[in-house]
C-alpha cells in the first residue's frame, strides 16, 4: 500500500504533559471509544494510563475540528496491520491524506499530524548508559562502536537519540518493534536499513512499505525536546515542519490561538 504523498505536504507537532491527576482520566474516558477506554483502564500504573488518555484524547480533538464535527463521532481505528488487534498506529475515518503518530514518555505527550505524507514520532527519558544486551538488541555494530567510544555520562543520551530516531522511522512505516532496531542504521542523515533479524516476520507487502518509507523520508529537527529527553520525527517526501507547539497542559493547549491556526492551516492543506 503507498502511503499518502503530495508536493508541499507539511507536519505539525503538538506538545503536552498528562497531567497527574486520576480526575482528568475519568473525565476524558468517556469521549474516548469502547477499546480506547478499555486500554486505558486495563494500565495498571497511573502515570501511563495518564499518558494514553492524553494523547487519545488529544488527537481525537484535534481530528473533530479538522472533521467540523463533536468529539464523539470521530472514528479512530487502531487496527494492528498485521494481528488487527487495536493497538496499531491511529487511523482517523474521512480525512484522507492525514496521518498522525502519538508518543509518551515520563509524563510527556506528543502529537505528530501530517498532511500527505507518513509520519512517525517518539520521545523517551533519557536513562543511563544502556546495557551491553540493549546495545546489541538495539544498535547496529558501527553504533555499537560508535557508543562504546564515547563518554560515559553522554553514553545514555546518544542511545536514546538513536532509540528515537529508529522508533520514528518504524512507526512512519506501520512496522513498529517488529523490527528489531537493530536491523536501521540511524547513524546518518537519513535511514539505512540492515537486515539482521526481526521480531515478527513482515508480509512482503509491510517490507516493501519500509523500504520505501526508509528510502524517501527524513529525520526532521525539533526544537521543544525538554532537558532530560529525547525525541525525533520522521516524514515521507518533501514534508516540512510548519509548527511545534508546547503547552503545559492539554486543556490550555487546545484552547490556544496557536493551536487553533495550526488546525486550521492543516485543514486546508489537506482540502487543497
């Protein structure tokens, strides 16, 4: 299947914090669908459960303002590709061309929206220097090489850095940790994909859709990755950034001015 492409086709990324508090996920449940809520419940740690219903919640109210509808009539479908349980990158019924990519970490939502072009996101805390097993589970040999020269406190960023920028470029694809990051050289400007292993085999079709998102796509530049994290964004084509908003919180993120123009601005785009 090809993903959605068009000259000028832009990416916006939105920024919050789940907020820690049990009230705000009671409130957001109902809005969310039958299996969103149901993920969201069957969390046993609070703070992630806090982090999902943020970012369910985040996109289906960004999808009702590009839709022109309420909240609860947006269809989100979470079908995995490969086992169609609901647990597969977010899909959003009548608004072809859109694609988006949710992500969280210690507290920290993000939001990737895409008008004609795949997109991928990730953020993750930054922890200490990884293992010698995560290094190999994770890194190809020349950045294994590359990790095991640098300095030990700068060891735990640069593994994070290649951990996002990998994640992002397997969520652009739909493939997620099927692959095993191992097997993507983030090294680079750009992706090179190194067979070593995967965790699931992909049907010819899902390998084709990496290669092909792998060979036109980039790594496109954040500037709101706070101290302690790391993040990256990956696109197909030409997409350009148009925005990167960060609130505090989701409720004043989207009653910003801000986040209001970058709605709109996607909607007609994606009308264009």
């Amino acid at each position: 299947m090809r993903g959605p492409t068009r000259s000028g086709s832009v990416v916006a990324v939105l920024w919050t914090s789940a907020p820690d508090d049990e009230r705000f996920v009671e409130t957001v449940l109902p809005g969310l669908s039958p299996e969103e809520a149901g993920r969201a419940r069957r969390t046993s740690v609070s703070a992630a459960r806090s982090e999902f219903a943020t970012g369910a919640w985040l996109l289906r109210a960004t999808a009702a303002r590009l839709l022109g509808v309420e909240e609860s009539e947006v269809v989100v479908d979470r079908r995995c590709a490969s086992c169609e349980e609901p647990h597969g990158r977010p899909r959003i019924a009548g608004l072809p061309g859109f694609d988006a990519s949710l992500t969280h970490s210690a507290g920290r939502v993000g939001l990737a929206l895409a008008a004609f072009a795949s997109v991928g996101l990730d953020v993750e805390s930054v922890a200490g220097p990884p293992d010698a097993a995560l290094v190999e589970t994770a890194c190809t040999p020349d950045e294994a090489a590359a990790l095991d020269s640098s300095p030990a406190d700068v060891r735990g960023s640069l593994f994070t850095h290649l951990w996002c920028r990998k994640e992002s470029l397997l969520k652009a694809a739909s493939v997620g940790l099927r692959v095993s990051p191992s097997e993507v050289d983030a090294s680079g400007v750009r992706p090179v994909l190194r067979r070593r292993r995967s965790t699931a085999p992909l049907s010819p079709a899902e390998a084709t859709r990496l290669a092909r998102v792998a060979k036109s796509g980039r790594w496109i530049a954040l500037a709101r990755t706070p101290e302690a994290f790391e993040s990256a964004l990956f696109a197909t084509g030409s997409a350009c950034l148009s925005a990167e908003l960060d609130e505090g919180d989701v409720e004043t993120l989207t009653r910003s001015d801000d986040y209001a123009a970058l709605v709109e601005g996607l909607g007609r785009t994606l009308r264009s």
